[in-house]
C-alpha cells in the first residue's frame, strides 16, 4: 500500500442534473475524470444506480427511494474533496493487445489518407500508449486516446459496415479502439485482435476506465495460435 495524496483540481467542477434520477458532473480534465470514477465506483455508495463514465464527464444514477437530488449533490461534493491519486494509478492495469495488421482492411487507404506507408501506420500506431477514458457504443468497446499527431483526423466511412469482425482495431479522429463484438462500425479497420475480449455470460470485460493499452504487431500465424484466449 501506499500514501494517499489528495488529487490536485484545476478547477472545480460543474455539477449538474440530468432528469430526475441522474447527475452530470464535468471535469476540466481526462485524468481528474477517471480519478473521481474510481474514487465513486469504490465508493460503493448503496444509491447509485450506476455510474458512466466518459472522457470528463461522469454521469451517476441513483435510486430516489434512498436519497434525494440535493443529498447525491452533496455526497459527490465531499467525494471530489476526498478523492486521492493513489486510488486511481492502483485501480488501473496495464494492457498489452497482439494485432494482426495484415487483417486490417483499411490499414492502405488510412496510409494514403495519412500520407505515409503502411509500415509507418503500423509504427506510429503501435509505438503509442493509450488510455481507456470511456466504453460504450457496445459492451466493452473501450474508447482510447490519443492517436499520434501523424495519424489524427481520419475520418469515419462514408458509410458504416453491417458486420464488423470481433476483435477488429479501428481509429478516427484522435482515438482508437478495438470492437469486442461483430458490430456495425464506420470506424477505418487497420487491424484485429484475436483475442476474447468480452464474455457477457461471465461477465469478462478486458477493459476498464483508466487503463493503459499497447497493440504488440503479430502475424498471421500467431493471430491464429491466440484466437479465442482470454486478453
């Protein structure tokens, strides 16, 4: 274990109601985001309903039979106030994700978009750490930022896939992120994890808010050997 130290705001953040059962509170920032979404889940408050957390924004639901508008208020207030970074940095993992970019169908048209080879797209892409600031879309889909400067901007497809494999790599604008499940997607493909990424029957969810992520290249071969293990 180590020290608690309380997590620095650089400003304070905006709280706010969204219907009659949920708050919104927006942060000026990614990392004091995720430090309160872990700070809250841990928490285990017995009126929460749920918490969603996105890029610096957390919603949080609660159960109106147990505490009113004005309580969840105060409650998250005093959790902002108490919240440290030792809580954060040991709730998330490390991640290292094999891709197949050979299995990337539009891994050519993003390198000539890009203005760079396909091997550089590989490099580039990667070279990267990433961080996991939301999931949704579909259960587990984890929404990762931020692409290399070299490989910002590109943009969705003119007209979204019906099937996307599991498992297939995609980026836009500057995130990244991996679909855990066939899925219709307009994301540009550059690759394939072969690995489970999700089993809602066990509820196995590879990802969770906050942790970081590298893609390790790998062949086709390999992709082959490692289809359907568990991340």
């Amino acid at each position: 274990m180590g020290s608690t130290k309380k997590l620095p705001l650089s400003q304070k953040p905006k709280i706010q109601p969204i219907a009659d059962m949920g708050i919104l509170v927006r942060f000026e920032n990614e990392k004091e985001c995720q430090a309160f979404s872990c700070t809250i889940q841990l928490s285990q408050k017995p009126w929460i309903f749920d918490v969603v957390p996105a890029y610096n924004t957390i919603a949080i639901y609660h159960n109106p039979a147990l505490i009113q508008l004005k309580g969840v208020i105060a409650e998250i207030k005093n959790l902002i106030k108490t919240q440290d970074e030792f809580i954060h940095q040991n709730a998330s993992k490390t991640l290292e994700v094999p891709c197949c970019y050979e299995f990337g169908p539009d891994l050519e048209i993003v390198a000539e978009l890009k203005g760079l080879t396909t091997k550089e797209v590989i490099n580039l892409h990667s070279e990267t750490e990433y961080c996991v600031y939301a999931i949704g879309f579909s259960p587990g889909f984890p929404y990762m930022g931020y692409l290399p400067k070299k490989l910002e901007g590109v943009p969705r497809l003119p007209s979204p896939r019906l099937k996307v494999p599991a498992g297939s790599v995609g980026l836009t604008g500057i995130q990244t992120g991996i679909y855990p499940e066939q899925k219709p997607g307009g994301w540009h493909l550059i690759g394939q994890a072969p690995n489970l990424l999700v089993d809602i029957v066990e509820q196995y969810f590879a990802f969770n808010i906050g942790d970081r992520v590298r893609f390790s290249p790998i062949s086709k071969s390999t992709f082959k050997k490692l289809a359907g293990t568990k991340l």
